[in-house]
C-alpha cells in the first residue's frame, strides 16, 4: 500500500510515467532524508546507541520535546543543509536529538556533516580571451538536481572600446538526445552571493530548440546557472560571442547632434508661443533617449546622458550670459 499523496493519482492518469516518476522521486527522498538522520545519530550517539534514541517513543503524556528552541532551529538548519520534511516520524527523531544531546552546538556540526554543503568549489569562467566552455552539471547535496556555473566576466569601463558593443551568451546541449533538452535549465543572474541552483523558480528558462542564449552589457559580470532536472548523459557548452552594435554609434552622435541644435540655433526663438516650448523640450526628450539607448550597459548610459546635459548646461549658459535652460 502507497502511502504517498500522488499514488491515488497513477490508476486514473494517461500520464503514468510522470506520475511513476513522481513516485519513484519521492520514495527516493525519503529514503535520502532518512539516511541522513541516521548519519546524524551515529555522528551525535555512536553506532551502538542512534537507533535506540533516534526511535526512542515518549510518553503521550509528555511533549515531543522538552526544549522547543532547539527542535526549530534543528528543523530549519536540517531543512535548509539536507531537504523540507513531512513524515512524523522523522521529525520526531530530530525531537530526540534535541532530547538526549546535551551540547546544542553539536547538533549544527552533526548536520553539516551528514549532508554537507554545496560550496562552488570550481565554477568556470569565459571572458573575450577565452570565450568557450564545457559544462557537467554535478549533483546537489540533499537535492535531485544537477547544477554547474559559469562565470562571465566583463571588461573594465574604462575601455571605452567596448561602448557599442554587446556579449551574446549562448548554452547549446551536447551529447544529450533533443527528447531530454526540456529538462535542462538555465538562469543568468548578477547575484554572486546566491547559491547554485537557488534561483526564484520565475528565473528558470528552458532550452527551447536546442540552445538557450541571452545578451548582456560587455561591462557586467554575470553568472550562468545549468540545472540538469534529472540526471543526463552529456554536458553543455557555453560561450560568448562579442558582438558590435555600431547603430549605437549612430544614436549618440544623433542624440549629441539634436541636443546641440536646441542649444546653438535659434529656430525656437522665432515664436514665444507654448508650442515651439513644448517642440524644444521634446527636441530634449529624443536627444536623451538616443544617448541612453548609445549604450547596452546602463551605468555608462547614464554617465554620457548627464556629461552630454553637463555640457549643454555650459554651452547654454555661455550663450545666454549665464542663464541654464532659457
């Protein structure tokens, strides 16, 4: 008899392989979180005495644990290191822990120990030096998943070389079957703090006709998430490929030019009508929106917008006796 909640599920879907996977899943988690329990009492209690404790049962009339502190911080630093648990029983074995373990402290070494922490031990990197990278994902402790990361490192802002120009990213499946590709993953992100695979679940895209690819600013560095949903024969390669833009040449001389003209000429001097000001600002509007749109990286776009406004500012003031913005 199956006690898992999608059991009821399999008789009556057409789906059954998704639900036989499910299942299949599931029994392995609970089998991976209850290995790491029992990890936990021979570490804490020795092998002669962790079955008894871990399955030691408390009178009803007593609570599950006598300190409640300690029951939710295990369950959170457990959680959190080896997986979410919702069989009773394993909790209670974690309420036993709290029960018989003296040193509190112990608990969270004990816990690191058994599952163990993913730490990006080797991430990969591309640059413009070396644009090309093969990726395995490798498995994540207390998950089913599979995860690698590379790293994409930019240039300097000081190479102004690089201004019109913009980074493709691409990850093209290598060696797995296109039937699978539905089941990698990918999420580009800047946050270098976050762990692997912890991207919000709306941050996840799919590989979508064998290859996934996405543009970024040459100036950025940025990190490529590969989530392997199940485990895959294969790997991934993932490169850069710098790209020129040089329309975007073309909008910030054509944003300098028109900021200039409503500086320099007198076209909106012949009529003092609220018309010809709202044509000149509008004028300003364009000229701003070519300049910011001159650059695929923003903070740059923003620094030639205020030194092409600065410099108007100057001219203008120049040009009517030290009056900003007639």
């Amino acid at each position: 008899m199956c006690i898992l909640p999608i059991c009821g599920s399999y008789s009556s879907t057409i789906q059954k392989p998704k639900v036989a996977k499910e299942i299949r899943d599931a029994v392995t988690k609970l089998a991976y979180l209850d290995s790491r329990i029992d990890m936990l009492g021979l570490i804490l209690f020795g092998p002669k005495n962790r079955r008894s404790i871990l399955r030691a049962v408390r009178d009803e009339k007593l609570p599950m644990v006598d300190d409640q502190r300690c029951l939710k911080s295990t369950l959170k630093l457990f959680e959190k290191h080896c997986g979410v648990l919702t069989d009773d029983d394993m909790k209670q074995s974690l309420a036993n822990i709290c029960n018989y373990m003296v040193e509190k402290a112990a608990i969270k070494e004990a816990i690191i120990i058994a599952c163990g922490m993913h730490d990006i031990e080797e991430s990969h990197g591309i640059d413009v030096g070396n644009p090309k990278v093969n990726v395995t994902p490798a498995p994540v402790r207390g998950t089913f998943e599979y995860c690698g990361r590379v790293i994409v490192n930019g240039v300097s802002r000081r190479q102004l070389g690089s201004y019109a120009k913009a980074y493709q990213i691409m990850v093209v499946p290598k060696q797995i079957l296109d039937s699978w590709h539905n089941m990698i993953q990918i999420c580009f992100h800047q946050n270098q703090s976050q762990g692997l695979c912890q991207c919000e679940e709306d941050d996840w895209r799919f590989v979508r006709k064998g290859s996934w690819s996405s543009v970024m600013s040459p100036y950025e560095k940025k990190f490529v998430d590969v989530k392997f949903v199940v485990q895959l024969e294969g790997f991934v390669t993932v490169t850069l490929d710098e790209v020129s833009q040089n329309w975007r040449y073309g909008l910030l001389v054509g944003g300098i030019a028109l900021l200039y003209i409503t500086v320099s000429k007198d076209i909106f001097e012949k009529d003092d009508g609220r018309i010809v000001q709202f044509v000149e600002w509008a004028t300003r509007v364009v000229a701003v929106t070519c300049i910011f749109m001159s650059s695929k990286d923003t903070p740059l776009a923003v620094v030639a917008v205020c030194s092409c406004l600065a410099l108007c500012d100057v001219i203008t003031s120049i040009m009517n006796g030290g009056h900003i913005w007639r």
